[in-house]
C-alpha cells in the first residue's frame, strides 16, 4: 500500500503524526497489537477507506475470523 501510494515512510511520519518507529512498526507487523488511532491515522494518510479498515482491525484485535 505504501509502495502504491508513492508516499515514503517520511511522507506517512508526516501525514500520521506519528513517530517513524511506530509507523515502521505498524508496516511492519511487529510488535504489540496497533491501537486503533494510530492504524486510522496511517490507513487516513493512506487513503484507506475507514469503515472497512475498521472491521479488519476488530477482527484481527478479536483473533481472527469468527467462529474460529
């Protein structure tokens, strides 16, 4: 998604409001479970749209697809 955007990392630090570590973080997928506010504030940068990016956060936060 970063690539696609043609936003660097140092774009999304900007845009986010966020440190680089976290967002590289975040991009990443390492570390503790993102909260909420940074996952929207990136995914707003990004142009991602919200409602959908929600509900795969929720999803992710509760362990995966339901009923598993």
């Amino acid at each position: 998604m970063l690539f696609a955007s043609g936003l660097t990392l140092d774009d999304l630090v900007d845009r986010s409001g966020y440190s680089k570590t976290r967002v590289s973080e975040l991009l990443r997928g390492n570390g503790y479970y993102p909260a909420w506010e940074i996952t929207f504030s990136v995914g707003h940068a990004l142009d991602v749209p919200t409602r959908p990016l929600r509900r795969l956060w929720d999803r992710g936060r509760q362990g995966g697809p339901q009923g598993q």
